[in-house]
C-alpha cells in the first residue's frame, strides 16, 4: 500500500491581510475618533442644559421680584420733606389714575412723619366724575386729619374737567401761565347710525324687557324722553361739580355767579387766577421751595409693578375669553 496520504490543510488561520493604504490598527482609530466625537456632543448637551436652567432661574428671580414688590416703587424718605403725588392722564377706575391709586399715594405721604407738605402735580383732561368726586373727598379728609401739613396743587399742561374736580380740594391751587384749567361740565356722548342703516337696507330688531332698557341704543332713533332723562342726569352731575368747586375755592372765585364759569369753558393758567380758579404761578420745585420751604423732593406716587400689569393681561384674558363663550353658547341658542 501505498503510505502516500494527502495531508490535511493547516488549521491555523492564516494572518488578515490589510487593505491597502490603511494602517494595521486602522478600526480602533475609528472607534477612538468616533468616542471623542460622541463625548464633545455630551459636554456641548450638558452646557446647554446649564445655560437653560441659569435663564430659568434669571427669568423665574425676576418674576418673584415683581411679585414681591407689590408696591411697584419704594420711597425712602430722609428728612425734612416735600412729598409728591403725581395725577397723570385720564382719571379712571382701571388706570394709573384712579382713585385707589391716588388715595393711597396720599395717605402714604401724610402719614410719613418727616412730610412737611404735600403737593399733587396734575396734568389731566379729565375723566370718571366718580373717580375724581373719591379722591377730592379722601383730600379733604387728609387736610382734616393732618391740619398742620398743607396740601397743593401744581398744575402741568392741563388740569380740565374731572382733574380740576380733584385740585379743588387742595389749599391752594398753583399754574403755568400756558396751563389750560376749567372746563367745569358733564358731557355724555355717542353716536346714531340710524340715518346709514336706512340707506344700507338694514333693519334693527331690538327685543327688550322693560319699556326703557333700550333708551339709548345707537341703532334705534333717539325720543324726546332719552334726551329728557340724559339732560336730567347730566345736570344732576354737573351741580355736584359746582358745589365741589365753590366748596373748595370758597370766596376766592372772583365772580361765582358768573354765567360762562361754569359753562364747560377753559382758560389758561393766567385767565384763571383772574378769575380765583387758581391761586398763583408755580411748578413742583418753585412750591417746594419757595411755598412749603423744604426743597428735598420725595416722590410717594403708587405705580403699577410687574404683578399688577401680569395680573391685569390675565384678568384681560379670562375676561375676552369668557365673553366669547357667552357669544357662542348665544349663538347656538338663537339657531336652536
């Protein structure tokens, strides 16, 4: 027999060949590149993440600031004093001038022991004759309980209609010869579209429940008895109004039986110390020093804060949202 046998292939692996142009360790070069890579993407995360929470703490800080700071402006006072609140635009239960706000600046500034006197600045056209009746009877009250302080007005651009209302009940009244001071008046207004909605083709239907809930819808024709009832109001008011000016200006109205001066008519700062409608010539800083004899000016004027503003547009919000719910549910109960 023969003894040549065919030999087995060695079982050892023969050695991996390498591509060419790589280097031998070519896949942990790979691997180490990819690591590095996935750890730079977790430490730019992770910077992020930092970034973010310090803008939430810098967003949410400045939030409870607002929230805490209910006063919207802290008054330090330091010394001997001339205390200032400041009227500024149309006097109205919901603004910066209403009678809540001013009220308090008030009481705040009377109260304070190193308060020497106290000046109300105005420069309004007017506004709600029951914002402007609160404050001058809160201003009447504080010159009762605080005799020994005066309390003046200093008149800007204007002080006409509800914010001369206001000034009246101060000791004594002062203007820049441009100011504009009066309009003792009430007006009520509107409008009528009746004549348009004839030559539209369009026609009102208003459905009431009472004989004078509609007395004064613009789309219907104005009666003889909406015109009678509004007159009467308006009057009624406008009295009120005149008793409060001949209260606070008492004998210094020049001629209170004068016809034109409680017309609605305005004059300037000059015409109206002419006429006892104001007392003098003076801004804030003459009064203050000149009249009250303490030049260090403190401001106790109450300001709307960050809290007030939020909780106003929220207030806003929930208020629009609510009506166009009542809209659609009045909608969907007319189509039924």
């Amino acid at each position: 027999m023969s003894d040549n046998f065919d030999r087995p292939e060695s079982s050892t692996p023969p050695a991996a060949s390498v591509p060419p142009g790589r280097e031998p360790n070519w896949e942990r070069a790979v691997l180490e590149k990819l690591a590095l890579s996935a750890l730079r993407e977790q430490r730019a995360t992770r910077r992020w993440k930092i970034f973010f929470r310090f803008a939430f703490l810098i967003v949410f800080a400045l939030i409870a600031w607002g929230l805490l700071n209910v006063s919207g402006e802290t008054t330090v006072s330091t010394g001997r004093h001339t205390a200032l609140v400041t009227l500024t635009g149309e006097i109205s239960s919901d603004g910066q001038a209403s009678a809540e706000n001013i009220n308090a600046s008030l009481e705040s500034a009377f109260a304070d022991t190193n308060t020497v006197g106290v000046i109300l600045r105005i420069n309004s056209p007017g506004g709600s004759p029951v914002q402007a009746a609160i404050i001058n009877r809160d201003m009447r009250r504080l010159r009762t309980k605080y005799p020994s302080k005066p309390l003046y007005v200093v008149v800007d651009d204007m002080c006409a209609s509800g914010g001369y209302y206001v000034a009246v009940a101060a000791d004594k009244i002062y203007v820049d010869q441009a100011s504009v001071v009066g309009s003792i008046g009430v007006l009520m207004e509107g409008f009528g579209f009746t004549g348009l909605m004839d030559k539209l083709g369009v026609e009102r239907r208003l459905h009431t429940s009472g004989e004078n809930k509609g007395l004064f819808d613009p789309f219907s024709p104005e009666s003889d008895k909406a015109k009678e009832h509004a007159q009467q109001m308006l009057d009624q008011i406008h009295a009120q109004f005149i008793a409060a000016v001949k209260q606070g200006r008492g004998n210094r109205l020049k001629n209170p039986d004068d016809p034109d001066l409680f017309s609605g008519l305005f004059w300037t700062g000059q015409q109206s110390v002419d006429l006892g409608l104001a007392d003098g010539f003076g801004d804030t800083d003459f009064v203050a020093r000149n009249v009250i004899k303490a030049d260090n000016v403190v401001d106790y004027t109450v300001k709307s804060n960050f809290a007030d503003r939020l909780a106003s547009r929220f207030g806003a919000s929930i208020g629009d949202a609510a009506m166009k719910a009542l809209a659609h549910v009045a909608v969907r109960t007319s189509l039924q």
